[in-house]
C-alpha cells in the first residue's frame, strides 16, 4: 500500500513550517516565488493531493475556500453556555456567506495541542479560532504563531505576546461599568460571580469590578469574589455560600446567564426577593435572560456579531492582511432590567 505524501511530510523534506508549505501550495503571496516552486516540485514528485482539492476541482472547476475550525477542549459546561452557541451561530452563518467551511471540533482537555498539530500536518483546515486564551504562557498561540498558521484570539484575547488578530470585548470596562451601577443604587456589599480563573476574560471581569470599588472606596470581602464554571450549579453553590456568611452580600455580578439562573435559585430557596432584597446583573443579553420570572439587568454584547467578526478577521488573515489592521473590541452597553433596584436595609439579605 502506497503510504499517502502529508503537508507534514513535505516540510520535513523541505526543512520548512508545514504552514509555510501550506501557504505554497496555495500560491500565497506572502512566500517568495523560489520557495513555491521548491513546494510545488517537491509535491508533484512525490504525488502529494488533497481529498479536499481534487474534489473541488471535480465538481465545480475552481478551488474552494478550505474550511477554517474552532478546537473546543470536552468540557460539558462550554456546549451549555448561550454565549459560546451564539456565538458559533456567529460564525457558521458569516462562513456560509462567503463560501468558507467551518468545523467545530470537540477534543479531549490533554489533547488540544496535538488536534492542532494534526490539523496542520495534514493541510485540513486553513485557519482557526482560538477562544478563551489563558492568562500566561497559552501554548495554542505560541505554536501558532511558530507555524506561521492563521488564526484569531476570541474572548479575552487582546494580545499579550505578540501581535496577532483579535475580537474581544472589553471586560474590565463592563464589570466596572455594572459595579458603578450597583453602587449608584446605594449598595456597598458587591459580590463577583466570575469564570475560572486561568483565562484573560476572568482577570479582566475582576480587574474592572474592583477598580470601580476602590474608585468609591469600598472594599469586597475574600469570599464575595468566587471563579468556575458558567453552569447553574456553581451559580446555586456559590450564591448560598455567601448567602450563609455573617455579612452577605446585597448584589452580585455574574459571567454568564447560566451562573446567574443558579444564583436566582439560591437567593429564590431563601425567600429573598430579587430586586429588592438582592441585585443582580449578568452578562450577555440572550433571550432567555429577558424572559426570567425577573427580567436580568445585563452587560450586552452581541456573540452572533462577534462571530461573524472572527471570521472577517481570519478572511482578511489567510489573504495575508497585516494583524495590526485586524484588531476589534466590543464595548458592552448596559441594559436595565427588574433584577436590580435600591440597596435593602442592613438585615434584608441575611434574612434565613
């Protein structure tokens, strides 16, 4: 059986990146004209196709967009969360308009890198979306960015280690922005129901949430400030934590709708009401918030825009635009609903 030619088995003949052999076999611009031609000599003598190319070329005559993917490590929580499926509707959408195939593939935790290094031997996709980059040393981005292979940061994914594309949402400005809301309302104890802490979008959420306390010289309590999962149930746990202190809280901020529905739970199973006896904001603005028995005051930013955004920049990116060009940051507005009001009387939110 003749063993089948790889973009991995070219650049290792070649002494080249296999996304430098990518880019030549499609004729990039941004290779010089005598590494094509080593590319393409090297590939017609050892019978180097693609199942994808030649297909294309059979049926329609021209070469199609190769798809672009999104590697998502197997963690239940992220195929719950509203803000990761508008966003892939996001990106589906905007990738059907232009002719580009997206693939979103489901991997295990200690086996992100190597779908990634697998992808890129075998010359399957053209470009990928890397989300939730973590806040050092985010091995995704350092071997991208050693293959030379495109890709775009998504959700706390403003660079810190090179300059690469990015579509993020300003984090720390929303936090402080909801913060300064609830304390305009009169309240003085503010809890922060944050993601897990390894990622940018956490340290930013935090970083905007204690800034605009210590703008108003008020200080948080260690266990008014708790990271993990976007689920109902670490919203639930965490809510009646605090819940159960000497001094809980009388508002919260959350990081998704998820953790935010777990918490109204809590405060709900105490015959608290909310609103009134605790606040609470959350971020996105997805439909079910707006149709919770008390309408969510939220942090909105569009995860469908943002998608379609992501697959503009990594477009523009595999054409061989410049990252400094390709740079987008949203900046959420907030939006008043019946889960916020005045701060309550000193006792209200430790009422059993």
């Amino acid at each position: 059986m003749v063993k089948k030619v790889t973009i991995q088995g070219l650049a290792d003949r070649l002494g080249l990146s296999p996304a430098t052999v990518s880019r030549a076999l499609r004729d990039h611009p941004s290779i010089n004209e005598g590494t094509r031609r080593s590319v393409h000599e090297a590939a017609a003598e050892l019978g180097y196709t693609t199942h994808m190319t030649s297909r294309s070329l059979r049926e329609t005559g021209t070469l199609l967009k190769r798809p672009i993917a999104w590697i998502t490590p197997l963690v239940n929580f992220q195929f719950e969360d509203p803000i990761i499926l508008e966003t892939l509707g996001g990106i589906a959408s905007r990738c059907a308009e232009i002719g580009r195939h997206f693939l979103h593939i489901p991997t295990d935790i200690g086996r992100e890198l190597d779908t990634y290094r697998e992808l890129i031997a075998e010359g399957v996709v053209e470009g990928f979306v890397v989300a939730n980059r973590v806040t050092e040393g985010d091995r995704r981005v350092e071997y991208l960015l050693e293959q030379k292979m495109p890709f775009v940061a998504y959700y706390g994914a403003t660079p810190l280690d090179g300059d690469y594309p990015s579509v993020d949402v300003a984090f720390a400005e929303a936090y402080a922005l909801g913060t300064r809301y609830l304390l305009e309302l009169g309240h003085r104890r503010i809890a922060l129901l944050n993601s897990l802490p390894n990622f940018q979008a956490s340290a930013e959420r935090e970083r905007g949430y204690r800034a605009a306390l210590a703008d108003s010289q008020v200080w948080t309590s260690a266990n008014w400030v708790v990271g993990g999962p976007k689920t109902e149930e670490f919203g639930y746990h965490a809510m009646r934590q605090m819940l159960d202190s000497a001094s809980a809280p009388t508002g919260v901020l959350c990081s998704s709708t998820m953790a935010a529905k777990g918490a109204i739970s809590a405060i709900n199973e105490r015959g608290l009401k909310i609103g009134r006896d605790l606040s609470v904001v959350s971020f996105d603005d997805n439909v079910a918030g707006s149709f919770y028995s008390v309408p969510l005051t939220t942090l909105f930013s569009s995860s469908r825009t943002l998608g379609r955004k992501v697959v503009d920049f990594l477009d523009s990116t595999i054409a061989g635009e410049p990252p400094s060009e390709l740079h987008y940051v949203s900046h959420p507005e907030l939006i008043i609903r019946g889960s916020t009001g005045p701060a309550p009387a000193e006792s209200a939110a430790n009422t059993a």
